[in-house]
C-alpha cells in the first residue's frame, strides 16, 4: 500500500514537472482495497480496471517500471507506450477508460474460464459512477443467468468525478445487483486487513462456482478526480484523511517496522524513476 501511494505522489509531481503528458487518475485513499482483493488472485484470474487503474495493476503484478515507462510514453511500457495511464494490457489484467466499457469483457473471461473447466475468477473494479452505464446492467443479466464466475469489486468512493453521490443515485447500491439475483456483501472499511478477509470469501465463492458476486466497498478518494478537479468541501477531505488506509495499518507496525518499510518503498521507487527517466 506504500508502495502504490508514493507511486502515486510521484505521478502527480512528474505531471507538475511536465515529464508526463495527458491525465492521470490517482488511487490515493483506496490502496487497501486493490492490496485486498489481489491477495487471493492466482495467476489464471483475470482483473480488469478502471481509469484509476494504477494501484489494481502494482498490487497485481508490482510491475512499476513498465507502468512508469508507460505513462511517461516510452516504449518499455507494457504497452510500448500507447495505452498510457487509462488502457493497460498486460497478462491477466486489461483496463479501460471507458466507463463501464470493461464489464463485458470481464464477463467474456469469465465465461471463457467456465467453458474451459478451469477455476479461473474474472474481476472488475468499477467506481459508484459507473452503476450509471447500461452496459453494466446488460453484463449483468447474462453473468447472472449463466452463473458466470465473476466478481465485481465496486469501490464507492462516494464522488464521481464532481458529482455526489446523492445526485447520482436512485434506489439503493446493492438493489442494483440484488434486482438481478446477484449477491452482494458491503463494507465500509480502510482497514486492509477487514477487507482482505471480505474480499478473499467472495474470491473463494466465486471459484467455488457460486455465480457472480459483487463486493461493495464503501472508501473515500483523498486526491482530485485526475490532476487538479476537486469541488469537495475541505472538512470531508480532511475527515477522511483521519481514516485512510496507511494510518490504520501502520497502526499495527512498531516505528522501527514503518521505517523499514518506509525505507525499501522509497529505494525501490527512486531506483524505478532513475530507470524510466533514462529510458529512451
Ligand atoms: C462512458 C464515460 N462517460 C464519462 C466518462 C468521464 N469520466 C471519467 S471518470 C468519471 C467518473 C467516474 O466515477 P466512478 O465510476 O465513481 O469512479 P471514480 O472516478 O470515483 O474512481 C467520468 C464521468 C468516461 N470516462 N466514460
């Protein structure tokens, strides 16, 4: 979780130095829940993300220089540089910037892993703006109806973009998975360890061919939507701030342990920064 937050911090500063061109979508907040969810992934499984995609990919595969080389447009990025922040395909993860435009093709891995007989579990993160798009719905209908095994990691951040989520939202989150039979289990939590044990029961319903299943985790983004967009009120930011995922953690580690940890993150980031900026 260090990790993905000062690799985050770094984006945003190599953005304000102008190394880096276009947008990016920081997770800083909601690292406990990709750290969670990867724990209980085998190599098989499949993730698929969203525009905030950056702390899915390094807790799934702590692939940070291609990610890096990536975004800053260099050919050693894992897509050679064209997919940039947004579109990442990599084995085993893909993301898109598309809202909801990755759903059915998380199902399509899934249905693919049940024609084959393998165990394999797709998961897709998507925000709480994203149970706007229709397409989600009609994803939906069919994992349902097949029993397709599929998880939807739905992080609630409670803000799409600059829009509450009182403005966004009719009916309830979980109504919109319950309308199609599909479990959900909900939990309001920056803890890692609380959602790593949540996370792995749905991990281990869905291998075991419970159909799909959506994990619903209510948690705050402590950053602007992309760069600099962020119309929230200051208290709620900073109330959050008293919560966030680090903080709580850290709480479990003795000083010398933080600064140890603290320590490997920065040298391992300064060495993968070093790498990417001399790249070609
Ligand atoms: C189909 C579509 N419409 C609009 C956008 C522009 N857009 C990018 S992110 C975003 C808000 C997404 O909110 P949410 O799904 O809650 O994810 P979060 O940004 O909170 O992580 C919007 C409107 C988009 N990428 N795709």
């Amino acid at each position: 979780m260090r990790f993905i937050r000062r690799f985050e911090e770094t984006l945003l500063s190599l953005f304000e130095e102008g190394v880096l061109n276009g947008t990016t979508h920081a997770c800083i907040g909601q690292e406990a829940d990709a750290v969670a969810v990867m724990e209980h992934l085998v190599e098989e499984d499949h993730v698929f993300s969203n525009h905030r995609c950056h702390g899915h990919y390094l807790a799934r595969t702590g692939d940070a220089l291609g990610l890096l080389a990536e975004i800053m447009g260099k050919e050693a990025g894992m897509c050679r540089g064209i997919g940039g922040s947004q579109h990442i395909c990599a084995p085993g993860f893909k993301s898109n910037g598309v809202q909801g435009g990755i759903v059915p093709a998380a199902a399509g891995i899934a249905l693919a892993g049940q024609l084959d007989g393998s165990r394999r579990v797709s998961v897709v993160f998507i925000g709480d703006g994203t149970l706007g798009e229709g397409l989600l719905y009609e994803t939906l209908n069919i994992a349902a109806l097949w029993r397709l095994p599929l998880l939807v990691v739905c992080e609630d951040n409670q803000w799409a973009q600059s829009t509450p989520i009182e403005a966004n939202l009719a009916g309830s989150m979980p109504g919109r998975f319950e309308a199609f039979g599909i479990p959900v289990r909900e939990i309001d939590s920056t803890d890692v360890l609380e959602l790593r044990a949540a996370a792995g029961a749905e991990v281990d319903l869905v291998r075991g061919g419970a159909g799909p299943r959506v994990l619903l985790i209510h948690t705050y983004r402590l950053c602007h939507h992309s760069k600099s967009d962020d119309e929230r009120p200051a208290e709620e930011i900073a109330a959050r701030w008293a919560v966030e995922p680090l903080l709580v953690h850290g709480r479990r580690l003795r000083d010398d342990e933080r600064r140890i940890v603290d320590g490997e993150v920065e040298t391992a980031l300064a060495q993968v920064v070093a790498t990417a900026r001399a790249l070609r």
